[in-house]
C-alpha cells in the first residue's frame, strides 16, 4: 500500500527524502503536536526530520513499520498515519495518527486507519490491530470507537512527556471482531 485515495485526501509513504516538508509541517504545527507526540519535540529541522523518516523507511525494509503522509488536495501534508509496530510473526500491530486541526472533522483518521487494517488483516493476515492514546485524548478515542475496536484497559502512568505520566488506554480490534459485525 503505497498510495490511497481518500474522500479529499490522499494517503501515501512518507519518505526520507521528503524531509523538509516534514519539517516545515512539523515546525508549523509544533504546537498542536506536542501535547501527545514526542516526535514533535526532536524534529526540529532537516536532518532530524531525515533521521526520523529513515527509521520508518528502515523499518518498512525489515517488514516491521511504516509510515504514511495525509495529503490534501491541493497537495499539502495535512496529518499521518503509521504502523508505530508491525509484527507478522506475533499477528499483531499498532496504529497511530496526528492530523492537523485544519483537516479534523471530516472523518479522514477515521477512512484512513480502516483502509490500514482492512490491508493489515485482509491483505497481510494479522490478527490483532491496536490503539494506544492518552486518556486525556477524547478525539483519538472517538477514532478507536468509530473503528469498532473495544477498550480493553489502562495502563497507568505508562507514558512519560513533558514531566507528566500519562495513562494510556489501550483498545484492539481483533479478526474475529470483523466476522461477529
């Protein structure tokens, strides 16, 4: 999966070599990142943005990762999806999304993570797609229920940011989850 179509955007890899949009993006929306992407901290220019988008690149290489650019329209990077963790020998992955507030509300995360476990399941046989988010995060938790996936709990105080302990909820959607609907 290279390159989707959405309903006003377009999904596709997101690359090293595009690292100086990714860092303008970055650099633009900092502040809207920040409360819940570390990643938005340490990419502050070029090369780091480089450094970042080759370790999903890497990971792509070793079937382990990916990482995939929003784009609107008119061609601007609007948000990303990713596969933080891919594993096919343990049928499992993890899914994660930003997006920009300009392009929120028109359920694009929404189209966007169901086309990337209708290929994680349909097309690569994993059995289990996870998402972990903030319980401070009620947006990213409204994705998780929209997607049919359950809450299966909280960890607590398992993410450490900016000086703060943050409990995560972790839900999942499993194949036989898609077979009962």
């Amino acid at each position: 999966m290279l390159s989707r179509q959405l309903t006003g955007a377009v999904m596709r890899t997101l690359e090293p070599w595009q690292a100086a949009a990714f860092a303008t993006y970055t650099a633009e929306h900092r502040d809207e990142l920040v409360e819940f992407l570390p990643w938005a901290e340490t990419v502050v220019d070029e090369d780091s943005a480089r450094e970042f988008l080759q370790r999903y690149a890497d990971g792509l290489a070793r079937d382990e990762r990916r990482l995939y650019g929003l784009y609107a329209d008119d061609g601007r990077l609007v948000g990303g999806t990713l596969f933080r963790v891919f594993s096919t020998a343990a049928s499992m992955c993890e899914v994660g999304v930003w997006l920009s507030a300009e392009a929120r509300g028109r359920g694009l995360v929404t189209e966007a993570v169901r086309a990337m476990i209708d290929w994680a399941m349909d097309e690569r046989g994993i059995n289990r797609v996870e998402w972990h988010c903030s319980t401070t995060n009620a947006a990213s938790s409204a994705v998780a229920r929209r997607l049919g996936m359950r809450l299966e709990g909280v960890h607590r105080e398992s993410f450490v940011h900016r000086g703060r302990a943050d409990d995560v909820e972790v839900w999942a959607l499993v194949s036989s989850d898609r077979t009962a609907a």
